[in-house]
C-alpha cells in the first residue's frame, strides 16, 4: 500500500535529504518550503509534490492540510523546518525572539493541529518532529533556540495522551550538528558587553576538531526508523554526537554537564 509523508523545511538538509529518502522508498512526498518556484532537485522526482508553505505564516498553515490532502492521504506529518538564533539573548531584539518562538514552536504545533482532524477522523497517523541535543544540552548562545525545542519535547510527551485512543503515533527526533547550511543561516544578534565571552565560545567551537557532523542522510534514516517501526517510542536519538551527549547527560546529570560545558568553553586555555 502506498503511503505519504508531509515534510516541512524541504528546501534543503535534513528535510530536503528525508524527502528522497522516502521516495527512493516509494513512498508519496508532499514536500512543503517558503519558494517552491525555486526548488530544481525535487521536482525531478515523479512521486514529490511540492507545496508552498512558510511555518510563520498562520493563514498558509491554516489551508496546507486540506491542499495536501488533495493530492494523497497523509500518513507521516514531519515537522522539520526551524531556524537558529544566536549570539548573546541581551542582545535580540522583541521581534527577533517572537519570530524565533511562532518559527520553531507554534508554527510546528499549529501545521500539526491542521492535520489532526484527518488523522483522528481514519484514526491512524505518526507525527514526528525535529528537535535538537540542545533540548537535553544547551550550549552557550543559543538559549531561547533551545528553549524552542525543549518545548517541543515537552509538548510530544504531553500530546501522546490525547491522541493515543485515536491511533496516531507521535514522536521526537533528536540530532545534534549536521553537515547542513543550518549554522550559516542562522540569525546572528550581537551585543558589544558580550562579544569578548562570545568569541571564545566561537574560537572553542571551530578549535574543537573532535566534534562531528552527522549527515542528514544519517538522520534521515532515523526518520524513516521512527515511521515505519510501528514502536510507541517517543524520542530517537539521532547521530553519533547526540547519543553521546545523551548518554554523558544520563551518566552525569545536568549540573554536572553545564560545569563541564563551562569549563570546556571559557576556561580551558586560559
């Protein structure tokens, strides 16, 4: 039987690598990004439709249920599109953290809460989202991001209860750093009582030879893992540096961590 997957974010990384994946494996691709016009790879592809849909806009999310539903029944719904916001939280702007926050969380909540109607109507469905390590590991800088997919974390453990008698599935991801254009497009905030901790933090990251970027090809395959294992597990731990991390944080216990992570970033070398 031919199924389909919802992907938000297609446009490139991990959503654009998922993408493939499932329609290597036959299935039906409703791939959604902000400039569908734009996109040359995917509409190569026969079994990949491509929708336009940007997360922070409400009226879009509102009619991108019933648009995909049109083409195929949806089976998987895969939040994947975000954005990071770094640099020291002093420094954003009102603006700057409302976007960061209606991007990463409410948009995601709000394109699931589109599809639930369908889902619970054939009582059948796995919704998985996107989060990050940094939901169980902040690193410095990028805090309110964090916060954004702790959230999401959260929000997963606490939306299993409800849908449980409706047999959809719902379920975390949780890469850390991938071999994607993420970081480049990061929004960058800056404020000039921060800059001196900041660069080391910067000068430490790019020093730190030992940390490895997954592909997304890699995570993609845990997407496709979480939608077809038919498992009621909620969080997949994705790629070499997120089980590793998780496992220390297991071990170790947050405060622990956060003494280490401090160490590591603005005392070692002094």
């Amino acid at each position: 039987m031919n199924r389909t997957i919802f992907i938000t974010g297609a446009s490139s990384g991990l959503g654009k690598a998922t993408a493939k994946l499932f329609a290597s494996k036959g299935w039906t691709v409703i791939a959604t990004m902000r400039q569908p016009e734009k996109e040359t790879e995917l509409i190569q592809l026969p079994n990949i439709h491509l929708l336009k849909l940007d997360i922070g806009n409400k009226k879009q999310i509102a009619e991108v249920a019933s648009e995909a539903e049109k083409i195929s029944q949806i089976d998987v719904v895969f939040n994947n599109a975000a954005y990071g916001l770094m640099g020291a939280f002093e420094g954003t702007t009102d603006e700057q953290l409302e976007q960061q926050i209606n991007t990463n969380f409410l948009g995601t909540v709000l394109v699931t809460k589109s599809f639930l109607p369908y889902l619970r109507a054939r009582k059948n469905g796995i919704i998985i989202t996107v989060t990050s390590s940094t939901a169980n590991i902040p690193y410095p800088f990028v805090a309110v991001y964090a916060a954004t997919k702790s959230a999401l974390e959260t929000w997963t453990e606490g939306m299993s209860y409800e849908l449980n008698d409706f047999g959809i599935n719902i379920k975390t991801v949780v890469p850390a750093y991938m071999q994607t254009n993420f970081g480049s497009n990061a929004q960058m905030v800056s404020h000039q009582d921060y800059q001196k901790v900041f660069n080391q933090y910067i000068t430490t990251m790019k020093a730190d030879s030992s940390t490895k970027k997954d592909s997304p090809e890699s995570i993609a395959d845990v997407v496709f893992q979480a939608a077809t294992d038919n498992k009621k597990q909620l969080h997949y731990t994705a790629g070499n540096l997120s089980t590793t991390e998780y496992e220390w944080l297991k071990k170790e216990g947050i405060d622990k961590v956060i003494t280490s992570m401090h160490k590591r970033f603005f005392e070692e070398g002094k």
